[in-house]
C-alpha cells in the first residue's frame, strides 16, 4: 500500500479537483483515470520516466483507480472505499482500463511519446535479436562451450550495428548499451531455437566420439539426418544400428539416448547415456542429459546425483549449478536451489552466455516460493552475503 499513500500525498490536491469536476460534469470512470494518469505522468520526471516508465505508469493507474473510486462516492451520503492490497479495485474492471488507455493515446502527449519510444525499442531489439540469431546459426558445434559463448557475444555485439540500433535508440550510456545488450540475451533464450542448437550441442571430437567403421558412420549420418527431419523412430533405427555395429562410437550412443528423450522412453534414455558414460566417464553430453531424463522422470535422487557428477567434472561449466538448483528446487530444498543458480548466474555472466537471463528469472521464481514459505528475510541474506541485486517486492 505505500505506493497508494505516496501518490495520494503527491496529487491529493489534484485528485479533489478532479473528482470535483467530475462530479460537476458527471464524467465518466475512465475520462477521470485518463486525466489523472496524464497529469501523473507530466508531473514525473521526464529522464526517470523513460528509465521506469512502466513503474511509474502503474503507479499513476493505481492513482487513477483511487480517483475514479472518489468521483463515485454520493455526497448526500456516507460510503466506503474498498481497493485491493496491489492498488486495484473489483468496482474497476479491465475494460475501464482498456477504455483509459483510448483516451490517453488520443489525448495525453507525454504518454503517446513514451509509448512510441517503446514501440521502436522493441522494433531494433527485434531487429538486433534477428541478426543475432541468424549469426549464431552459424557457429560450429565442434568447438569448445568457451569458444561458443565468445562467439555468441560477438554476434550480439555485431547485431547492434547490423541492425541500426544506435542511430534510433538512445544507446549513447554504458548503461543502456548493458541494458539493450541483456534484453537482446533475454529474448534469445525465448525465441533462438539456433541458441539452444549452439549451446547444447557437442560434437567436440574426443577419442572413440567418431567410428571408424563406414558401415556404423553411415547408420549414423543417416541417423543424424532423420532426426534434423524430426522422424525419431527411424532415427532410431539407424543410430541402433551404428551402436550394434561399433559398440564404442560414443557420438552414436548420446543421439540414441537423445532419441529415446524425445520419445519419451525415459529408461531406454538412460540406458544409451549409461553405456556412453562407460566409454568416456568425463563425456559432457550424456552426464547433463541423464541428469535431465531423470528429471523427467521425477526420480530427484538421481538427477542430484548425475548433476553433482556434471558440476565436479566441469565445475566452470553452469550447467550442473543450474541443473541442480532445478532440481534441488523441486525437492523443496530453497537454500540450496537459490545458491546453485547464483553460482550458475555468476558462470554464465563470467562466460558472456546469454542463458544468464534464465537464472535470473530461476531466481524470480524462487522468491516467490521462498515468500510462501515465509523465508523473505533468508532469500535476501543469500542475496546479499552472494552480491545479488534483484528488482523484488
């Protein structure tokens, strides 16, 4: 409610006049919530307005609601004003609001500049999110996970200027160059299906990754190319029959394990990722995706076990810590799942991966549960002891 009463003591002069004039004029509830708003807004800071414009909106509708709430109050008459704890009220529907926003894209200058301003942020975040994701296409997935993060954080530096950006938006601080920088990772991760292919994919030549046998190669490629076609079943054929004819072609035993994971065979899964682990024990692939099969399966004893195995064996690589912390979060252990994610988030920040913008929103999501829990005040101290500074009510 703080945010109720600051505004009420902000333009509590203002709201008494217009609920007077709308009593006058018998205005309607959502011509008074866009006046409000309006006047709201005008009286911001136009430099903090732009940096917070959505917090600063939803304050000035939360305002708006007290405001048309007041305007109905009978003068003959003593009433009660009843809002809701998040400053919204039952008597002011959605489509008030809808009918509000109307007027102010009609008539109130200072909310029709802001949303344009949105409107091309979001048209050269696009654009810049595009040229990214086209240029990640292009990366091997034969090279290092390193090598791949600093190749994806080129292509999203080379997206800015590819696409624009900086002649339109106002990119000229470091820190809205960092800020559009961790929107175009955000919407990668929700929207680059070439990113997950990049960063998940590891074709990294080791012994026995490849046959030397043409027959099993073969099986394997053709394997390879069912599943490109997303035909898992006779993809399935194929990378049997390449395993059945070289035993150690590791590369044949993680894509049938990844074959049975997109079938559903969660136990077959396990058994192809078993067997690669047998050949190369420190195999990236097959420890993070037996971790995940498990998971799936929702047997949290293992996939703990088989993430723990990830994170000793690749302790510089996040995905054990961010593994685990699913996993740890879905054994109702907080603690643990909060500090795994952050170790994840500092990894994928240290290494330039755009998947740092999924623990942040693991760390959203925690906060949430830790607040159910009533455990606010152990979330914050993780926070701080860890150096971690999340925008949270």
């Amino acid at each position: 409610m703080k945010t109720v009463f600051t505004k009420i003591i902000l333009f509590g002069t203002f709201l008494i006049v217009c609920v007077a004039q709308a009593q006058d004029k018998k205005q309607k509830k959502e011509e008074i919530m866009a006046t409000i708003i309006c006047e709201c807004l005008e009286n911001e800071n136009p430099k903090a307005l732009s940096k917070n414009f959505d917090e600063k909106f939803n304050d000035c509708y939360t305002a708006s609601v007290l405001g048309a709430l007041i305007s109905g109050i009978p003068t003959d008459k003593d009433s009660t004003i009843t809002i809701n704890s998040d400053g919204t009220s039952d008597k002011v529907t959605e489509k008030d609001k809808k009918k509000a926003l109307k007027i102010l894209e009609k008539e109130c200058e200072v909310y029709k500049n802001q949303i344009n301003k949105g409107n091309e942020y979001q048209k050269y975040l696009d654009n810049s999110t595009k040229e990214s994701c086209e240029c990640i296409n292009e990366i091997s997935t034969s090279i290092s996970l390193d090598e791949k993060n600093q190749f994806i954080s080129e292509c999203i530096t080379q997206s800015v200027s590819a696409s624009n950006a900086r002649k339109y938006i106002d990119l000229n601080t470091v820190e809205n160059i960092k800020a559009f920088y961790n929107d175009i990772q955000r919407q990668l991760v929700n929207e680059c299906e070439a990113l997950k292919k990049i960063t998940f994919s590891n074709d990294e030549e080791k012994l026995y990754s490849y046959s030397s046998n043409d027959k099993a190669s073969d099986f394997y490629n053709k394997g390879l190319a069912a599943s490109e076609k997303g035909n898992y079943e006779k993809a399935l054929k194929f990378y049997k029959k390449a395993v059945e004819i070289d035993d150690k072609f590791v590369f044949a035993w993680d894509n049938l394990g990844r074959t049975y994971r997109e079938l559903h065979d969660y136990d077959k899964a396990i058994e192809a990722y078993k067997n690669s682990i047998a050949i190369d024990s420190l195999n990236r692939t097959p420890l993070m995706n037996i971790a995940v099969a498990y998971n799936y399966k929702k047997d949290y004893e293992n996939a703990e076990y088989w993430y723990t195995k990830l994170k000793d064996a690749y302790p510089n690589d996040p995905e054990g810590h961010y593994g685990l912390s699913l996993t740890y979060m879905r054994n109702n252990k907080l603690e643990e799942s909060l500090n795994s994610v952050i170790d994840a988030y500092f990894l994928y920040k240290e290494s330039k991966s755009p998947y740092s913008a999924d623990a942040e929103k693991v760390m959203q999501y925690l906060f949430t549960l830790f607040k159910e829990q009533d455990k606010v005040d152990s979330f914050k101290q993780i926070c701080e002891d860890r150096g971690i500074e999340l925008n949270i009510d």
